[in-house]
C-alpha cells in the first residue's frame, strides 16, 4: 500500500524540521517546500494526498497556494498553519477553501489527529459513490461536481457539493447549522460558521433560475431547502 503524500509548505526551518519529523514518525510520506512558488510547481508536478499551508511565505503566499490549488483539485484537503490570527484572515482562508486553520503555536497532537480525520473521511467519501439528484429543473452529479439546468453547468465544489446533497436529503426540513458543521467540517465553530454562509450564498446564486426550490434561513436554527 502507498504512503499517504503530504505537500507541507513552511518556511521556518526549525518548526519545518519538527514539524516533519512528527508526521514522519506517522509513517507518511512529506514533501517540504520553503517558498511558494516552488510548492505551486511541486503540487502540479506530483500527486499528494493533503496540503499543509503556512501563509507569511517568500515569493507566493499560503491564500494564493491554495487557490491554485483548488482551481486544480477540489478534493484534496487543504489545512493551514499560520501565525495570522485575525478573524478576517481564518475567514479568508476558510473561503478560499480550507478545510481547517490553526494557528500558530500549535498543539502538534493536534496537527496529527487532524491530518488522520480529514484522511479518513476522503477515503470514505472516494470509496462511496453518490446518487445523481434531479429537482426542480437542476440535473445534480456529486460524483462530477456539476449542477445543471437547461439554461447553464456549474461546475462546483466538492464542499458545496457536499452541502447540497445534505440539503437535497433533507429537503423541506430544518437541517441545524450545528449538525451541518459537524457533518461536513467535523466541528461547530465560529469561524467555520461563517464560512457556511459562504457556502449558503454560492448555492442561492446557483438555484436562482428557478421559483420552485430555495434556501430558507431558519433564524437561530440553520437552514431548510424547500422544493
């Protein structure tokens, strides 16, 4: 069986070295980058199963690697590492597509336990195959990543994938903001809240050809797809 592959980008030579001997001692297989243009051009040359992101890098920063990194793949994990604790930063990261930020120092039981958890649920997510969703005028492929009507294709995210066949599954029912950050992001947090927003607003936009299916806030509660 092949080793887990890990893109980890940092710059800080002794948090690098630390850092990466912890996760060797997890049997996984770690490409360093120091900058962020040779790890732009290390993740388009090889394959990697998770990407680990400072975001104070020379050359491109960390914001700027992930993007590249989701117009290419969006299914490999993306967590950040990162001395910038502002909200509006975790915010910005979170939109851009991450799936976790921690920020510096960091506990790295942490880093390790998160690193299996977002691992585990890619495999479990890759070894099951989704049901295609017909509603409402939309043609919804979760496999492709593609929502479609007869007018336009989106190509969409795998995490608005994800949130939309929850949505579809519980249509004209009040899911719990909790129980949706739970599911998808694996805990109920602030800054992951906002980013459900986000998420909320890019699928309104995708289903406002339509008069017969909506998103609902549920004030206090979550949401509800009603179709």
């Amino acid at each position: 069986m092949s080793k887990i592959r890990i893109l980890y980008v940092e710059d800080d030579e002794a948090l690098a070295f630390i850092t990466k001997e912890e996760m060797l001692q997890e049997n996984y297989e770690i490409v360093h980058c120091d900058n962020g243009k040779t790890a732009i051009d290390t993740f388009d040359a090889e394959h990697f199963d998770l990407a680990i992101l400072d975001i104070m890098l020379p050359q491109v920063d960390g914001f700027e690697i992930a993007k590249h990194i989701r117009s290419k793949n969006e299914e490999v994990p993306i967590l950040f590492l990162s001395a910038k604790s502002l909200e509006e930063d975790r915010l910005k990261g979170f939109e851009i597509g991450a799936d976790d930020y921690l920020t510096k120092p960091f506990s790295m039981d942490e880093l390790l336990f998160k690193i299996k958890i977002f691992l585990k649920r890619r495999n479990v997510e890759n070894s099951t195959p989704q049901n295609n969703y017909t509603f409402c005028g939309y043609e919804f492929s979760p496999n492709d990543l593609t929502l479609k009507n007869n007018k336009v294709k989106f190509d969409i995210t795998a995490k608005e994938a994800d949130l939309l066949a929850l949505l579809l599954d519980n249509a004209n029912t009040t899911v719990k903001r909790s129980d949706i950050l739970i599911k998808l992001w694996g805990k109920n947090d602030y800054f992951l809240g906002r980013s459900l927003d986000v998420f909320i607003s890019r699928l309104r936009k995708y289903l406002a050809d339509s008069d017969e299916v909506q998103i609902e806030t549920v004030r206090g509660v979550g949401f509800k797809l009603s179709k």
